[in-house]
C-alpha cells in the first residue's frame, strides 16, 4: 500500500545529473597490450599522454607489452637482501675494519680499558 511520503525512482544520496554544458569530456585513445599468455588488454588513456611500454595483464599478472608478436618476458624477482647484504654494497673490507676497530675502541674505553 503506497503512501505519499515515498520519492519513487531516485535513492537516498543521489545527485541531480549534471548538465552537459559544465564540463568537456578529455578526449581519449585506446592502447591494447598483449602479455605471453596471449591475453589482450585494452585500456584508454588521456590522449596527450604517453603510454606506458608495459601493463600489467588483469588475467595472469605477467608483464603485457604494445607488441603482439613479441610481449616481455616474465620479470626476475629480486631476492630479499638483508641489512648487512646492503652495508657490505656500500662499504670495502677496509672500511668495514676502520669501522668495527673504531666501534671497538669506543667500547673498550668505555669499560675503562685502554
């Protein structure tokens, strides 16, 4: 039984739809990608915009490339590396030594040792 208080085909929130003369759309192009799998992926980008040379593929997640006879390959992950791995990258074997020499001679002065 319907009363007078309902608003019939608008939900709660809704906004009014805007009118066409407020904004423009950007125009747009269309770019397709293809990954290993033979996926192809179409996506639009702002026309004035360069498009990126690799897409992830929405279906298999390999790298999808502009070229369909030949998309990338699948990327290499980088093993973690440890704290010390990327403190052995930055210093030599001599400067790891004048380092824990220095560190030691601290500590040992500390304790009252000379």
């Amino acid at each position: 039984m319907p009363n007078g208080h309902v608003i019939r085909g608008a939900r709660v929130g809704s906004a009014p739809p805007r009118p066409p003369e407020r904004h423009q759309p950007v125009p747009c192009r269309s770019v397709s990608y293809w990954c290993r799998n033979g996926h192809r992926t179409d996506i639009r980008i702002v026309a004035d915009v360069a498009a990126p040379t690799v897409w992830d593929c929405p279906r298999c997640g390999l790298p999808a490339g502009q070229d369909a006879q030949d998309p990338p390959g699948r990327t290499r992950a980088e093993p973690y590396k440890t704290h010390l791995a990327y403190v052995k990258e930055r210093r030599t074997d001599a400067e790891g030594e004048a380092i824990l020499a220095e560190a030691l001679a601290a500590l040992r002065q500390r304790r009252g040792r000379s």
